[in-house]
C-alpha cells in the first residue's frame, strides 16, 4: 500500500492538490494585502520576482 500512495503522492492527484493549496494560499495573501510565498508563486508558473511588479 505504500508504493500506492506514493505513487499518488507523486502523480497527478498529488501535483493537483498542491496547485490547489497554492492557489488557495495566494488568494488568501493577495485579498489581505500580503505578499504571497515564492514556493506558492512557483508552483502556479509565476516567477515570484515579477510579481512585485504587477499592480492592481
């Protein structure tokens, strides 16, 4: 059972559910007027360098 969740862990569910957290977390920052994390930046493909430089 541990290659299984692995293999989840890993494939797409995995890579599918951590977008999801991530879009989720930048949300949250971004309506709260924070900066978002880089990590949660960069698993959306968005250079977290130039988003500084997008404005409202």
């Amino acid at each position: 059972m541990s290659a299984l969740r692995n293999s989840v862990r890993t494939g797409f569910l995995g890579r599918a559910f951590a977008v999801l957290g991530a879009a989720n977390a930048v949300s949250a920052a971004v309506e709260a007027g924070r900066r978002p994390r880089a990590n949660d930046l960069t698993k959306l493909g968005i250079d977290p360098a130039s988003f500084s430089q997008v404005s409202r």
